[in-house]
C-alpha cells in the first residue's frame, strides 16, 4: 500500500443491475410504432381500394327509414273564380250594353239587351195564331151549347109525342072492349105509338150522339189551344232572353262585343266573374295523367300555409303536353284570394303504406335511378345496384338494393357514378 494514501476498498458496495423492467423502454416504442404501422396500412389499404376522393362538403347524404310514403307532385297554379259564366246572345240583333268591365252587378241585373226584329216579330204572329184558336175555341162552344139545346128541344118534342100516342093508345084499348071504334081505327092508334117510340129513341140518340161530337171538336180545338199557347211561351221567353241578366253577385269580366254592335245568336258577350268562391287551376305534367283521378287530395300553399282541397275536375284532353284540373277547397279558404293569383299546390296521389324510402336527391336522376353510394365506417362510398320505386316531392321508395339504416350519398353522382368505390374526404 502507499504510503500516506487511505485505503477505502472496504466501504465500495458493488450493485447489481435490475433487468427486470428494463424490456420496457424498449417494448412501447415498439408496441407504438407497431399500432402506429397497423393504422398506417389499414389507411394506406382504405385510400389504395377507393378508385377517386371527394370532399364531404361537396355532398349531401340521408338514411334509409320505414315508414309511409305519400306519393305526390308539385304544380303551380291559378286561381281562378269558381263561377264564371260566360253569356251569349240568345238571338241576332244589336246590342245594348249596360254595364262596363269591372262594375258590381247583383243577381238579375240587366247587363245588356238584344234589339232582335224577328224573335219579336216571330212572337206577335205566334201570339195571334193563339188568339185565333183560342177564338175558334170558344165559338166551338157556342156551337155545343146551342146543339145541346136544339138537340134537348127535338128529345122534348118526341117526348111530347110519345105521351100523346100513349095516352091516345089507352083510349082505343077501352074502346075497342066496347066496340066504340073499329078494327082500324085501332090498329092505327098503335102505329102511332110505335112512331112516337122510335121518333123519341132516335132523338135521344141523335142528342148523345151530337154531344160527343161536339166534346170531341172542343177537346181537339182546346189542344191545338194548348200545343199554340206552348209556342208563344217558348218566343215570349226568347223575348224576355233578350234583356240580358246577372246569374250571379260578382263583377263584370271581359266584354266581348262593342256598343251597339250586330251580333249572331250564340256570340259570347258579356263574362261575371263571381268573387265569394274560387278554385285553383293547374297543369300537370301528362306524365302524371294515368295517375290522377276525381276526388285525388292537394294541399294549396298560401302566405306559407297550406290549405286543404280536392281534385274535382280533370280535362279529358292534353294540352301542351299537361293535363289541366280544378281542386275546390275542402275547408278553409285563403282570405284575400285575388283572381288569377299564382298559387304551388301539392297534389297526393297515392298513399304507400310501411316502406322503404329515402329523401330524395338528384342521385336518382344522375344514376338512372338504378345506382346509389353507401357509406361505411372506414369513410369509403361503395357503389351498389337498387331499384327505386315511388317518388314523392321530397322521398323516394327503395325497392331493394338498400336496408334501413344505410347512410346513402343523395347529391349528384354524375362525377363518380361509374366508379366501384370513393372516398369521402373531411
């Protein structure tokens, strides 16, 4: 040992390492790096699969529910006054106007007359048809009452004789018991009688027969009475027809002809338009026309509101392509309802009840209705083929291809329609 050093050897405690844990600091880097690797590539997998990648801003998707679908369309419309008769000219002649475009009239008011020469001439010839007839009507009488009692006069007369022959015929029958008057004288008493007897029956006769005549010349005189009086009835209506009257309270609309103007019968003149009731006219697509029917439901949207109706006329005809049809409202009316005022209505079709539907997007136009993107968890958008059913304004029925719960790509998928799979970027 050297000199003037200490040595300290004995107090050095030797310690041993503990490896126990020391794995550790090795391990979870590991196990990072490893959880790290495996996300990597299941990313890595998930972006290599997807054939393109869209932004989740640029798309709009919905879930596939259960539920009723009530199947409908939106048209526009116009309103239009329930009651709107058009008048026509019951007969040529000049006009007379009464009233201008927009004056109130009341039901009756005279709008215009029809100044028409031959319905009025017409009528006074018929009229004194009627009161010749009517005139050989009573004459006929005349003539009855006075038969009748020329008719009663010859019965009387007979009668008179047919008492006397009898009474004649009781005094020869005393006297031929006492032999008073001869064999002859008898015989002609009898002859007399049997004379008085048919002179009598044959007036009676006569009369009935006479009486019957007579009742048959009046009966027909009284008919052709009748059927002349139906024909001056028929011209004195023509003729009240020519003051031309309000059907109904409203306005006057359009007026087709002008003062003073030469019209024929049946040329439309004067439209009123009545304000208390309106209906709403709109155009659907012919698209649609199979589908509709009288007593189909709408809703009429208003100042944000919708009021009820139904479908109560339908043209038989297409127009441009469009069906055109009346819906009458079924309660509430719209207050302040202008005529021709535009109107959306909603129209119901059908009812399908406990399917699947989807909110319905420009992908079933863009795909054909035949392709849709189903999202899933790993941010992918696979395509599949469905079949889509019913429509409505705002769902779609699915038909198959789909199951309720799916998340399904509803915007446009013009872009990647014909891609396997995309990727939905955030």
């Amino acid at each position: 040992m050297l000199e003037g050093i200490r040595d300290t050897s004995a107090q050095d405690v030797v310690r041993k390492k503990n490896r126990k844990w020391q794995w550790l600091k090795w391990a979870i880097p590991g196990l990072l790096i490893l959880v790290f690797g495996a996300f990597a590539s299941s990313a890595l997998k998930t972006w290599l699969s997807a054939e393109a990648s869209i932004s989740a801003d640029r798309i709009r998707t919905a879930v596939v529910q259960r539920g009723d679908l009530i199947r409908d369309i939106n048209v526009q419309g116009r309103v239009v006054a329930a009651v709107s008769p058009t008048l026509y000219s019951p007969a040529t002649g000049t006009v007379s106007l009464e009233v201008l475009p927009g004056d109130i009239v009341t039901v009756g008011q005279v709008l215009a007359g029809i100044d028409s020469p031959e319905v009025r001439a017409e009528f006074l010839q018929e009229q004194s048809s009627l009161d010749r007839l009517r005139a050989e009507l009573e004459r006929e009488k005349i003539q009855a009452r006075k038969a009748k009692v020329k008719s009663q006069q010859t019965i009387d007369l007979a009668n008179v004789k047919l008492t006397a022959a009898e009474r004649e015929m009781r005094r020869a029958d005393e006297s031929i018991r006492t032999n008073a008057i001869s064999e002859i004288d008898y015989e002609r008493a009898r002859d007399e009688l049997a004379r008085a007897r048919v002179e009598h029956d044959h007036a009676v006769q006569d009369a009935q027969l006479e009486a019957e005549s007579l009742e048959f010349e009046a009966q027909t005189r009284q008919l052709a009475v009748d059927r002349q009086q139906l024909v001056v009835g028929e011209l004195a209506r023509r003729v009240e027809d020519l003051s031309i009257r309000s059907p109904v309270n409203g306005i006057v609309g359009n007026v087709e002809i002008e003062q003073k103007a030469l019209v024929n019968e049946n040329a439309p003149l004067i439209t009123v338009v009545d304000l208390t009731a309106f209906e709403v006219e709109v155009r659907i697509p012919e698209a649609y026309a199979d589908d509709l029917g009288i007593g189909l439901g709408a809703n009429v949207q208003y100042n944000a509101e919708e009021y009820r109706g139904n479908l109560v006329s339908l043209s038989p005809e297409v127009v441009n392509s469009e069906v055109v049809g009346r819906i009458r409202f079924a309660g509430e009316v719209p207050a302040n309802l202008r005529q021709n005022q535009r109107v959306t209505v909603r129209v119901m079709m059908d009812e399908l009840i406990d399917v699947l539907k989807l909110q319905r997007g420009s992908f079933a136009d863009t795909g054909g209705g035949r392709v849709a993107f189903v999202l899933s968890e790993n941010g992918l958008a696979e395509r599949r083929a469905v079949s889509l059913g019913a429509r409505s304004a705002s769902e779609v029925q699915v038909i198959s291809g789909l199951a309720e719960g799916d998340r399904v790509v509803i915007s446009s998928i013009a872009d990647f329609e014909d891609f396997e799979t995309i990727q939905i970027v955030n």
